[in-house]
C-alpha cells in the first residue's frame, strides 16, 4: 500500500521531469502530471493486464522464458501511454518512440520503488 502511494507521488514529478528532459514529451503543468500519472495507473490496472498477455503471446513468451517479462510490460505500459495521449490534451507524446522512453524511464522508477519497499 505504501508503495503504491509512493508511486502515485513520484510519478506526476518523473513525467513533469521527463517533459523537462526529453524531445517529444510535453506536459503542460503539475495538474496535468497528476492526472496523466492517475490515467496511467488506471487505465494499466484495468487493461494492462490483457496488452501483457497480448505481447507474450505474439512473442511466444520468449521474453517470458529468458527472464526478461518485463519488455512485454514496458511495451504494453508504452501503448498504454500512447492511448491516454490520444484523451488528454495537456499531455503529448509525439509518435510511439517518445512514449516507450517515457514507458521505460517509469519501469526503472518504479523499480526503484519496489527495491525500496
């Protein structure tokens, strides 16, 4: 529980910082990296899930046997975040490539988190 309130506040400060750092993703303000960072939960609790599953099946789950299940995720969290910048005006990626850095700068954020805790 703790570390998912941990994210939910650390989240909103990476996309803002990644607004700041990286060519192709803009966030308008602080409110526009909460709620995006809220879709973002949402949207990879509700159907994160079935993208996961998708990709492992379209790979054969050769990432799943190498020990490497977490690029199904980070792609799937990628389309995720392609979809909620599809709804949100205040939130921009431009294109795919610039949402599976931002999809990967996430995992390792949240890894870090999950080590913490």
């Amino acid at each position: 529980m703790l570390e998912t309130l941990v994210q939910l506040i650390v989240t909103p400060m990476v996309l803002l910082m990644a607004s700041k750092v990286m060519k192709g993703v803009y966030v308008k303000d602080l409110k526009a990296a909460v709620f995006t960072s809220l879709a973002i939960f949402v949207v990879g609790f509700l159907a994160g899930w079935l993208l996961t599953i998708v990709f492992n099946i379209a790979t054969m789950g050769l990432f799943w046997i190498v020990g490497l299940g977490v690029v199904t995720r980070v792609l799937a969290n990628a389309v995720i975040i392609e979809v909620i910048d599809q709804y949100r005006d205040d939130f921009d990626t431009d294109g795919f490539l610039p949402s599976l850095w931002l999809a990967i700068l996430l995992a390792i954020t949240w890894g870090v988190i999950d080590y913490v805790f």
